[in-house]
C-alpha cells in the first residue's frame, strides 16, 4: 500500500462506547481477509467464511475497545487529490495492549469459549487451534508492546491501511513501545518490514489437513520502537 503524506486519511480512534463503528471496521477487515490462505485453512466454506469471520473480528474489535485500540480511516482519496468523507470506515486496525510492566497477557473475550463454538460450528476447532498457536508464540519475554490483530482497507494502493499503521508507529515510538504483528503471508511479511518490522525467530506453521508438511505459513514479526530524533533528545535534556 502506497500512502500520500499530505493527505487528511480521517484516522478515527473509537471509544469504549462506540461498538457500533467497531462492527463496521470488523466488516471492512472480514471482507479483505477472506480470500487469504489462512482464512481458506480455518474455514474450508467459501459460503460461511465470510459471516464467521465477520463474527470473530467483530469479537476482538468489541475486545480491544477495552484492552486495545480500534482505529479507523474515514476519508477516501479522489483522483484529484481531494479527499471524500465517507460514512463507512474505509480501512480499520485493531491492536491489542501489552504494555503493562509485567506484560501480562490480555485476557481473552468475555465468553470466549461458548462465543467461538456459537458463531464458528464444525470450525471451531480451527479457530481455536489458530489462536492457541498465536498465544503460544507471542514474544512476551520482549517487554512491553502493543499486538496488531487486524489491519485491512477497503481498496489496495490506496493509502489508507499504511496510513493507519504509520500513525500508531509513531505513538508507539513516542512512547518507547515495541510493536508485534504475525504477518499472513509473504507479501504482508515483505510490506511490514518496509516499516521496520523484522522476522522472529520462528515461523508459524499450520498443520496440513492432508498429513503432508504445512498447509500454510505465517510470519511472527517485531518492531523494536526508533529513537527519539535528536533535537528531541537535545530538547528533553534542557528540559
């Protein structure tokens, strides 16, 4: 995703109270991740992949209202460089908050269990399986850190899904923060690391429905935050 500096992206941080719009970005996020390869892993049902996912992301974005951030694109680029104001999130980023001192994990979504086997069915194993794997190589030993969960946009080239994700970097780097990703593929891999995140040490396998190697592999990945320039450090020490 290419993004224009000079462009008002209307970047949205939602509210405890705003579930409403959370759904929203819940839908712009399901709707993009349906045709990646680990969507088509966890619900082999092109007829039901599309409002189970919606469903689950819509559960980690409610999640992260209280133990994250949502935050949301509201504008879309025209042609002529002016921008529109649309009534719908463009693209949407859901970020979970590991930044306590002890790094403790988040706890999972109230009814975690009952919600995944009401809204996922004969995939529920699937779903559970894909987060178990996610907690079992989250790098808490990393310090304090925020997780990316979802980042998608409505349109690719647009501008907008980067733009999101350059405006939490810069929080974070403000805030001497760490970030984590688990990137879906190769090219999602490639697109961060523009962004200075790099490789962990392992990869995240999803094991094959056929008993021939993995079906599909992901990318752990981590961003370490950047230093303050240095008429910020000159700054802070005069202070």
């Amino acid at each position: 995703m290419s993004v224009v500096q000079d462009i008002d992206y209307g970047i949205v941080h939602l509210g405890a109270n705003e579930k409403h719009l959370s759904l929203l970005a819940a839908a712009v996020i399901a709707a993009r991740f349906q045709s990646l390869a680990t969507t088509e892993w966890l619900i082999t049902d092109r007829f039901q992949r599309g409002g189970i996912m919606l469903k689950n992301v819509g559960m980690w974005a409610e999640h992260a209202l209280v133990h994250g951030e949502v935050h949301i694109a509201t504008t879309m680029p025209l042609p002529d460089g002016r921008v529109r104001k649309t009534e719908v999130p463009q693209a949407a980023a859901i970020w979970l908050h590991y930044d306590e001192p002890d790094t403790s994990p988040v706890p999972l979504p109230d009814r975690y269990h009952e919600r995944i086997a009401e809204d996922c069915g004969e995939y529920v194993d699937n779903v559970a399986e894909l987060d178990e794997l996610f907690d079992k190589h989250h790098p808490l030993d990393r310090g304090p850190h925020q997780f990316l969960v979802f980042l998608a946009s409505m349109q690719d080239g647009s501008g907008q899904g980067t733009a999101l994700l350059r405006h939490h970097l810069e929080v974070l780097d403000r805030r001497a923060l760490g970030a984590h990703l688990v990137a879906a593929d190769e090219r999602s891999r490639d697109l961060y690391a523009r962004h200075g995140f790099e490789m962990l040490d392992q990869v995240l396998e999803l094991p094959s429905r056929h008993g021939t190697g993995p079906d599909h592999v992901m990318y752990p990945m981590w961003r370490n935050p950047l230093p303050p320039p240095p008429d910020d450090e000159a700054g802070n020490s005069q202070a």
